[in-house]
C-alpha cells in the first residue's frame, strides 16, 4: 500500500496539547491521526457526535413537565384551585382510604 504525506496547519499550543494527551495514552500524533481516519472510513464519518450542547437542556425539560401538569389540571377542573382547596382535597383522600383500610384518623 502506497503512503503519502499529509500536511496540516494547526495552532502549536494544541498540537502540544493533543499530543500530551495521546503520549498519555502510548500514542504519538501520527499514530492517533491515522486512527482518526481509518475509523472516519469505517464509520463512513465523523467518528464522533457533532452536536451542539443543549445548555437549557434542564429548564426545557422542567417547562415541558410544568406545561403537562397544567394541562392535566386543567383536564381535571383542577386548574383554578387555591392552596386550602388543594390541602382539603389531600386531607379528604387521606380520611377515606384511612377509613377503608379500617384504621382509625
């Protein structure tokens, strides 16, 4: 198999770090580059995500969650409910499975 010479640019601070990590690892940087391409081939890509992080990924989720508890309040003519509302309704489920499990409150 025939080789040839592939010449890159590439800020030196990074290069020395990159090659500090691969050193780590028992690697040199030509050794780790042809591993990056032969598994780009194998991969028949990036063999890496390439995504952007998803930095309100947490608020996004709670919203969403938030947004269906209001739906299924408002489902549940739950919606427009007060705090004493809300603690009478607890403290009446409470009673009655107390009473149908035959303790005493």
């Amino acid at each position: 198999m025939a080789t040839s010479v592939t010449q890159i640019r590439i800020d030196e601070d990074l290069k020395n770090q990159a090659a500090a990590i691969f050193e780590e690892l028992g690697l040199d940087l030509p050794t780790a580059i042809r591993m990056f391409l032969k598994r780009t081939v194998q991969q028949n890509g990036i063999p890496f995500s390439m995504t952007l992080p998803r930095q309100e990924y947490q608020a996004t989720r709670a919203i969403r969650a938030m947004q269906q508890l209001s739906q299924e309040a408002e489902n549940n003519g739950t919606a427009d409910m007060s705090l004493e509302e809300i603690n009478s309704e607890i403290e009446a489920a409470r009673n009655d499975r107390t009473a149908r499990e035959g303790h005493t409150a």
